[in-house]
C-alpha cells in the first residue's frame, strides 16, 4: 500500500482522501472541471485529492473507488503527479467531480431519485 503524497508546500486544512476513476475518463475530467486540485495516475486510473470524508452522504458509482486518507492500496507502479494546482490547495471540488464522473459513468446522482410530496 502507498499514500498519495500531497506536494510539498500544498496544506491540507480538510484532511485528504483520494477518489480513483479509470484512466480512460481521466483526461475528460480533466477538462470538464471548475477547478482540478492534485491529480494523479498510476496506469489504469487516475486519482484526484478531496477533502476527507467527501464520502459522506455520496454513493460514488461503481467506477470510482474511494480512498480514505488517500491511501492506493493496490498500486502496480507509484502513482505520478499529473496535475497540481496553481495554488496551495491539493483539493478538488467533490460535488463537481461527483457530478461529472456520474455524467460519464452513465450512472444517477444518489440525490436525484423521484421526489414525493
């Protein structure tokens, strides 16, 4: 098992857990978000840094693995850093990228399930 190591000067006021996605919807993610913080890959997906605990009250969907405290439990080669924020914040947004994963996935948010009165 290997932590993801946050940059050195980035600071982690949230705690850190990480979010794993395939590698293919990488790239695409990429590109659709707001605003990226520390991504990386190791070959078959691609991990992004939120804030600990962006678990809760979130059923991922089934592409996604979560990791508490960013831990890459099976990795077959250390995972490299391919993006970095600008600023000193590791985080990505997990709202946004929740929702953006859900849209490529072809998988329904768990909130938008039928509305009774």
């Amino acid at each position: 098992m290997a932590r993801l190591a946050v940059p050195a000067g980035m600071r982690q006021p949230l705690g850190c857990d990480a979010v794993a996605v395939p590698a293919e919807f990488g790239p695409r993610l990429l590109d659709r978000l707001p605003r990226a913080g520390c991504v990386y890959e190791d070959g078959p997906r691609w991990w992004w840094i939120v804030p600990a605990d962006s678990d809760v009250a979130l059923e991922w969907p089934p592409s996604a693995f979560y990791s508490p405290g960013a831990v890459v439990p099976d990795a077959t080669r250390e995972p490299v850093l391919v993006h970095r924020p600008d600023d000193t914040v590791p985080y990505t947004p997990p709202i946004p990228l929740y929702l953006a994963l859900c849209r490529m996935a072809g998988a329904v948010p768990g909130w938008a399930g039928a509305v009774r009165a």
